[in-house]
C-alpha cells in the first residue's frame, strides 16, 4: 500500500481554544528498527485527553492531537521487531517508550522507568519532535508498547482497555483482587466500570461505591455485588473494616470524606487511586491510617505482561466495554470532549470512522 511519508491528524493549538480541532499533517518521528507504523481504526476517548488540551494538567506542547487508546492495522515493522508483524490488528495505550535496560523496565515495572514517554505529548530524544496521539490517521510506537489484539475481541471493545482497563487492572492483579476477596470500586466511569468489570472476571466479589444512587441499575448489571452511595447517611458503617482492597478512580475530590472511605479497609488494606482529579487534591493526616492500618498509594498504568494478560482475560471471558461509538470529525470532537468534560458518557467514547477522514 502507498506508505506516508507524514501523518495526519485533529490537533488543536492550546487551551484558549481546546475545543476547536484542526486537521493538519504532521511530521512522526524518524523510524527505528524497533518502530511500529499502524493505521488507526479507533480510539478511546480518554479524561486524559480533556485534562491535557484544557489546561488543567498544567502547560502543554502544543500543536497537540491527543488519543491514547488505540486500536489499528501494523502496516511497517522495523528491521528489528520482533513482537509484532505486519498486518496484524494491534493496540496502543498512554506509554509508547521506556529505556527496557533499567531495574524497573527489567522487573515488569517499565510504566515507572525514569526515561519513559507518553503517546502523545512528549518530546523524542535528540529530535525536538513532539509525540502526537491517537486522533491521527497513524502513530509510530516502539515495538514493546505496541499489543495484538486478541482476534475476538471487538476493535471498539478493546481501545478503551488500553488506558482505563489497564489502569485499572494492573492494582487489581498487583494487589490480589481474586476469589476470596472483598473489592471496593470509587467511582462507575471509563475507569471504574472497567475495574468492576475486570474484578468480577478475576474472581472477587465486587462493591461499588459512588456519591449517589443514579448509577446502581448499571452497576448490578455490570456484575457488581453490590453498591454504596455516599450520599446516604452512615453509608460506611455497616462495612467498617470489611474491604481488603479498594481502587479509587474518582475524577473529583469535592466533598470527598477521606476517613470515611479509608475505615471500609481491613487490617494493612490497601486503597489505590488511580484517577487523576483537576487541582489540589486531598489533605492525609496519619491518624487516619491508625485505626486499621490501611496503605494509601498510587498506581500508573501497567506493564507489556499485564496489557497482554489483561487482553487475553477480556477475550477469554467475554468482558465487553460499556462503548458509545462516535465517527472522529472536528465537530464530532468538539461535541464529544464537550460531553465528557460534563461527565456526560455511558461510560466510554470511542472514535470510529477514521476512513472517511484519512482515505483508505
């Protein structure tokens, strides 16, 4: 097939204006051996996207097109490659390099390697070129961060399960989310319902827990054992010390009663956020861990072997994304971040119709 020599995509210029995209060439960086080229069929819509384009995640690099949940065809592989070949359906999440030479990339820890770099957003050693996303006609990814896709699993059921599965279910597998085990889900969006979901098919019973009601029908449908709404007077206390993990994925810290949350933990519990909220954050005081104990951390997307275990288990299981499809356009976009900014999803977007836009 006709190979590009740039690609295209829907960037937009900076947060002034962070709604209105524009379709530009552009030019990737140069191509390694170990460089996979894939044309893009789909892309999840991530709160990443929103956060980053607004300013709410601070300064940015922009010209900037943003998507890091994709799903595509591998049409060039580097001479090197070896994990990947041409044709095949394959995805891309938020990381697109690490060093794979230090302790953490040697240990399956390469989301935490000092010299990693996301999918979009950031600038290629010794090139000045800035990474550019997902809502692009391709993307060129180091090989290590580039995953087949399971052949039944569904092109828009995957995307998202590269950055909100695998940001869920890394913490799950890391801290034993399985038969036997009690799992608190914060939060029923991209994210949480992901992690409800991917909890379930591990093994362990499943709550979850949001400010209201408004999301319970969706959340037994899903799987769930069962659902706490905040909102409800001494909502805690009738499960005081009865979770062994809970993974917070709340994109709002507004009226967030820490204490509460964390006296659910058993004994040396863990809670994990995972969620990236706009401003401050929350205030820790050490007597709150004093009554069980609990671990309050953090966790960043996960390894190769997890996104690939994760992949599997979707495929095995018949996990299916709760997905609303959307034909990427500029106004199409505008629309959509509009309505996810508002919360407004049901519970992951999903760009489709790159042909109409790229060609064939």
């Amino acid at each position: 097939m006709p190979y590009p020599e740039t690609f295209t995509g829907f960037q937009v210029n900076g947060p002034d204006t962070w709604l209105d995209f524009h379709k530009n060439e552009f030019q990737p960086k140069p191509f390694g051996d170990y460089d996979v080229d894939i044309k893009i069929e789909a892309c999840g819509v991530c709160g990443s996207d929103v956060h980053t384009i607004n300013g709410g995640w601070g300064e940015q690099k922009f010209p900037l097109a943003v998507g890091h949940e994709i799903v595509g065809t591998a049409i060039r592989v580097g001479s090197k490659v070896t994990l990947i070949k041409e044709g095949q359906r394959v995805g891309v999440g938020a990381q697109s390099y690490s060093c794979l030479d230090c302790r953490q990339c040697k240990n399956d820890n390469e989301t935490y390697c000092t010299k990693q770099l996301d999918t979009y957003g950031a600038v290629w050693p010794d090139t000045g070129i800035v990474s550019q996303g997902g809502y692009s006609s391709h993307v060129r990814t180091h090989e290590h961060w580039v995953f087949p896709i399971p052949e039944n699993l569904p092109t828009t059921v995957a995307a998202p399960m590269l950055c909100a599965g695998l940001t869920a279910y890394s913490p799950l597998v890391r801290n034993g989310a399985g038969p036997g085990k009690k799992v608190g889900i914060v939060g029923l969006g991209g994210i949480g319902h992901l992690g409800l979901l991917f909890s379930k098919a591990l093994g362990a019973e499943t709550w979850v827990i949001s400010r209201t009601h408004a999301k319970e029908a969706d959340a037994l449908a899903m799987g769930a054992d069962g659902f706490l709404a905040t909102a409800d007077e001494n909502w805690n206390e009738p499960h005081k010390m009865t979770f062994d993990l809970i993974v917070n994925t709340a994109n709002s810290f507004e009226g967030f009663d820490l204490d509460a949350y964390l006296s659910l933990l058993d004994v040396h519990a863990k809670w994990v956020s995972v969620g990236l909220p706009e401003g401050d954050g929350i205030k820790v005081r050490n007597q709150t861990f004093l009554t069980n104990g609990c671990f309050f951390g953090s966790s960043h997307l996960g390894s190769r072997k997890e996104t690939l275990a994760m992949l599997q288990l979707a495929a095995d299981k018949g996990i299916k994304t709760w997905v609303q499809e959307v034909k990427i356009s500029k106004e199409n976009l505008a629309e959509t971040l509009t309505k996810l900014h508002k919360n407004d999803v049901r519970y992951r977007y999903c760009l489709t119709g790159y042909e109409e836009q790229f060609g064939a």
